[in-house]
C-alpha cells in the first residue's frame, strides 16, 4: 500500500483506477485496545468492507497529575486540559495517540484505508463542548467564532498531521492507508446565520489542513442536510441546522460531499422510498459541484427485522451503484470485547456478523478491482 486515494471529478481513483467505496463505521478503532480492534478489522474483511471511518479525538477535561481525566475511556485519551498553561496537552504515549499509530499501521496491513474525523459535534468522546469547557464558553456556535477554540482546534489538527507515527515511522500526512480527514463528525450550526458560520470555519479549516497535509483527501463529514427553500417541512431540507451541503460542497478545498441516511430523517415517508430518492439527489448533487459524494453513513434498527432491513439496505445500495455514487458506509460495525462478550448494541444499529447483511458483502464483492 503505497498510493494514495485521489479524486477526478466525481469519483474517487487509486493508481489511475475507479476506487468504489464500501466502508463501515466503528467510532472505537482508534482508542480500544487490540483484544477489541483486531477483531473489527477480521469483520471488515469478511465483509468486503475497503474502507473503516473511526474518530481521531478523544478529547476530555483536566487531568490530576499522574492520573487520566475523568472522562477518558478506559484510561485513554488523546488531548486534556493543562490547567497551568491555559491550553490542551496532548497524549502521545501508549494510553493515547500511540492507540491510533497501530490502528493506522493494522489499516495497512489489512488492505483497508481510513476515513479519520477531527472533532465530533456530539459530547461523545469529547467533541465541541469539551472545547468550550476548556475556554469558559458556551453556545455550540462559539466552537467556529470563538479565536482561541479555532486555535486549539488547528493545534490539534497540525500535531496529528505532523505526528511520527510509532509503527510505520512516516508522519500521518504521509500515511497512504489514510483515505481522508473530516473536519468533524456531523457539524451543525442551529443559530441565526449558522451556514455563512459553519461554511466560514470549513473554508478557514480545509484550506489549513491542505496546507500541511496536500496527499490526503477532506471531507466535511456533515449529515448532507439540504437547502430547498419551500420545498420539504422537515429539518432534512429546510436548513434548521445551519447545514447546506451543496454549499460546503461548492468549497474548493473540500474534496468531496458526505451525507447520512437514517429512517427518521424523513418519518411520514417510506424509509426504503426516502432512502432511495436522498441517495439520487445527493448524488446528483455531488455531480453537479463535479465532486464525490459518499453516503458516508446509512443505518436501519435491527429491531426493523433482519431480513427486512437487508431488503432496504439492498434497495439503497442499488441506487447508490444505479446513480453511480463513490460509495456506501454502513453504521456500524462491531465485534467481542476483551471479555468475549459482544460491543454492546447501545443504539440498535449494529451489525456483528456477515450474514447479517449479505447486501453489504454483495455491494463489496462489485467494489473489489
């Protein structure tokens, strides 16, 4: 694995060749232990999966010396709070960013590339509040205004892309099993002119990552909420939360539109139907900013019926491949704990066997060169 990822127009290409995607989502590859990571990636493969999307942050509060925060998971963590120097430190050692060197150096070795977020919008595993925590503030919209949270987050951004990783020896910007950073997980702005907000930190963010790092591909990682003024009543078209992905699509140092897929985006509709016809247009959407789009991740409650999620999963994944889309990620994937017991399945979507989901193999098996 020597290549990196790259676009041309709306697809992705890997040494001159159509890179289809068929990705999973697993949020703890990065900071679990190898009792936990190793078997992730066996799944993945027997999956047919070629891409992992897993978070780069771990951010928590104030450590007592000697002692990990109190929000660390497992003792680990990627950045605290250092009380003394008014900014974060960061954890470079083996209860920190040296958990990441070997998920990148595991991607490698198994073929499979990484999509890697910055920041998580959510309070899971830190993410925009924390950072407000650590400066005083509050108001969500603040993490993109405020000048010293943009500077902690550049901060953050650089050590990772300038990081030597412990396993591979090259810096994370030079790491080819790297497919993309995201400048967050999910980024809204639910304020009064929270698009001119959140486009403003994208343009200002992408571009600084480019700077320092031009081998990888950046993404957004936005749900793809869509700006049809009169169109729809629901919050996936009718801009509430400050998100217009052919908006940030149309930045230039943006490589490619993201989106999300889940039933309750569109409640009194058809999940299949909706599903297909948010996959059409988004798709549609990316070919017109002559960029790819990646319906990054897609999701369905088991509680739906196995074989009956399977059905729509197929139907979804049709049209993906029918509207010549770059590719699919399903949410989530997971395997045992160091206990042999299963990841809990804290939020119904998750998949812990092939035969769960033959769609998924089905959609890999044609990805595959």
């Amino acid at each position: 694995m020597n290549s990196f990822v790259k676009r041309e127009g709306t697809r992705f290409v890997l040494d001159g060749r159509t890179f289809r995607v068929n990705a999973a989502n697993n949020y703890y590859l990065g900071f679990a232990s190898d009792a936990m990571v190793q078997p992730v990636f066996a799944l993945a493969i027997q999956m047919n999966v070629n891409v992992l999307r897993t978070w780069a942050f771990l951010d928590c509060g104030a450590a007592v010396p000697g002692n990990a925060p109190s929000n660390a998971k497992s003792g680990v963590f990627f950045q605290s709070w250092n009380s003394a120097s008014g900014k974060p430190d960061y954890n470079d050692g083996p209860t920190g960013l040296e958990r990441l060197d070997r998920t990148i150096a595991m991607a490698e070795q198994q073929g499979i590339r990484l999509i890697l977020p910055l920041v998580n919008y959510w309070d899971d595993f830190g993410g925009v509040n924390q950072y407000l925590q650590w400066f005083g503030l509050t108001g969500r919209e603040n993490f993109y205004l405020n000048s010293d949270v943009r500077q902690a987050y550049r901060n953050y951004a650089e050590h990772l892309l300038l990081r030597v990783n412990t396993r591979t020896g090259r810096q994370y910007k030079d790491e080819p099993a790297i497919l993309a950073w995201e400048l967050a997980n999910e980024p809204r702005c639910e304020v009064k002119d929270g698009s001119d907000i959140l486009c403003a930190w994208v343009a200002e963010m992408s571009a600084f990552v480019k700077s320092i790092d031009p081998n990888h591909l950046i993404g957004v990682g936005d749900e793809g909420y869509l700006r049809r003024n009169g169109a729809r009543d629901y919050p996936a078209y009718n801009g509430s939360f400050g998100v217009d992905c052919e908006r940030l699509m149309g930045i230039p140092t943006v490589d490619f539109g993201t989106c999300h897929l889940y039933p309750d985006f569109a409640r009194r509709e058809d999940p299949a139907d909706f599903g297909q016809r948010w996959i059409r247009e988004h798709v549609e959407a990316g070919q017109r900013a002559n960029k790819p789009m990646l319906i990054e991740e897609y999701g369905w409650k088991a509680d739906s019926g196995a074989h009956l999620r399977d059905d729509v999963f197929q139907r979804w994944l049709d049209q993906v491949a029918a509207s010549q889309g770059c590719g699919a990620g399903l949410w989530m994937i997971a395997a045992a704990m160091e206990n042999g017991q299963p990841y809990p399945d804290y939020d119904f979507y998750t998949v812990y066997k092939p035969e769960q989901v033959p769609s998924v193999l089905k959609f890999g098996a044609a990805t595959a060169p």
